[in-house]
C-alpha cells in the first residue's frame, strides 16, 4: 500500500500547506504542483509513444508522401531513392518517428498542463486574453502545419531536380525527416506571428496607425522571412508561406483599427484628430 500511495502522491500536485486569502501558495507546493503536471505530461508521452509504435507503418506513409509525390513529379528526368544509413538506423528512424508524432498528438495536454501552472498567476483581464490566443492559437499552428504540407511535394521537387542527368539522387531518411520536421515547424509558426500582433495591439503595445505607418516595411520583411526560414530554396515555397502571412497581417490590422477605436469611444477620444507623428493617449 505504502507503494501504491507513494506513485498517487507523486502525481498529486494538490498543496500541502493552506492557501492564503489571495491565493498564494507556498514555494514548496508551486515545486510539487510542476513535478506532478511534468509527470503526468511524460506519462502521457510515453503512453502516445507505445501507441506510436502501434501505427508506425501508417506514419511512415504520411511522413514519406510528399517526396513520394515529388518523385512522380520528376518523372524518369531524375533517378532518386531513400536509404536509411546503418545497423542501427532503422531502429532509431522508428523511435524518431514515433517519439514526434508522440509529442505532436499529446501536445494539447502538455500545453494545458503548462497552462494551468501559469494561469493562477494571471489577473483576470490577462487570463481573459490568454484563452482568446489559445483558442486560436492551436488551429492557427494546425492550418499552417497543413500549408506547409501541401507545399513540401513541390519544393522536394525543386530541389531534387538540380541533380545532374549523369548522377542518382540518394536521399538519407534522417536527413529528409529533419527537413521535412524544420519545414512544417517554420510554416506553422509562421502563423502564429500576425496573431502575436493583434495580442500586442490588444495589450497596447502596438497601435494601428503604427502598423499602417511601417506596411511597407512589414511587406517586405515577410518575404524576407519566407525567404530565409523556409528549408528549400525555391519561390513556390517562400511565395506559399508569405501569401497567407500577408493576408493574415491584413486583417490583423482590421482588427487592430477596431479595437483602437473601441478602445477610444469608450475613452472619448477622437483619433481622427491625431497626427501620425503625435502620440496617442491609448
């Protein structure tokens, strides 16, 4: 029994000690609220990845797709293959692969575990924010994700195909998985930028005007980033990943006019009458 306790007490994270009037815990039941919560996240990692190994074959299709796609795409013009390298290569493809794809569907818990230490910390109005950017955050992450998907087929395409006619393009799978990883990463982040906007609008920080005054600028700074971030080297991919970084700036900016002049009806100031050069009062 005293063994049974002791694994239920280790993923208990309940204080200890009584809770103060305004709310403050103890610093050594915030210690034990963080070990329970990174528990119980590993537990869940470690659950996922077992379920991993399970359907191993069916995540090695999805992750083998687009440079199967970009294959067919090259046709008979350029002779590709992929290897994996080593005794022990296939073995740690498959923890590799299995331990992301571990992470990416356990992601919602461990992001609410890491949630639910931060926000007894907040004040309301900031709690209040911060569930509005995970409400959108996730799905935001997620379409970018997809995009980056779709687009990866075309961009193996492109560069593969720099492969003289006189030579075979031999493609090592831990490569190609560190690739394909850093592309769906860079476009789903990507994603998340002009939302990180509109939360600095909203806490104040960042003003419409101001967004307007540097659009140009901002413009170009988007397909610089696309440029830089994305793996492969080819202009379908960067135009890919700034078309839709644009339209989400654009509209980050409608939603930054709006709340600026709700925040300013409210306040009885009329921005109109304000120049670009002087400072508001929000």
């Amino acid at each position: 029994m005293s063994v049974v306790s002791g694994i239920v007490g280790f993923f208990d994270g309940s204080p200890r000690h009584p809770v103060g009037a305004d709310g403050r815990m103890a610093l050594s039941d915030h210690l034990r609220e963080l070990r329970a919560r990174i528990v119980r996240s590993v537990a869940i990692l470690v659950v996922a990845f077992f379920v991993g190994l399970a359907f191993y074959d069916q995540l090695l299709d999805l992750v083998l797709t687009p440079y199967n796609d970009a294959r067919e795409g090259l046709g008979d013009t350029t002779q590709t293959s992929a290897y994996v390298a080593g005794a022990t290569g296939p073995l740690m493809l498959q923890l590799k692969l299995c331990g992301v794809a571990a992470m990416v569907v356990s992601s919602p818990y461990w992001l609410y575990q890491l949630w639910a230490f931060i926000v007894p910390g907040l004040h309301p109005g900031e709690k209040k924010w911060t569930r509005v950017f995970t409400a959108i955050a996730g799905p935001l992450f997620f379409v970018g994700v997809a995009t980056g998907y779709y687009v990866l087929p075309k961009g193996l395409e492109v560069l593969i195909g720099f492969t003289p006619a006189e030579l075979s393009n031999l493609v090592e799978f831990g490569d190609y998985f560190s690739f394909f990883t850093r592309m769906l990463l860079v476009f789903g982040i990507a994603f998340e930028i002009p939302l990180f906007v509109i939360m600095l609008n909203l806490a104040g920080v960042v003003s419409a005007k101001q967004l307007a005054r540097f659009r140009a600028w901002i413009i170009l700074g988007t397909f610089v980033f696309a440029a830089v971030a994305t793996p492969s080297t080819d202009p379908f991919s960067m135009l890919m990943l700034a078309a839709p970084m644009l339209v989400l700036f654009v509209l980050a900016e409608v939603i930054a006019h709006f709340t600026d002049r709700l925040r300013a009806r409210r306040r009885g100031i009329d921005l109109s009458e304000l120049s670009d050069d002087e400072i508001s009062p929000l």
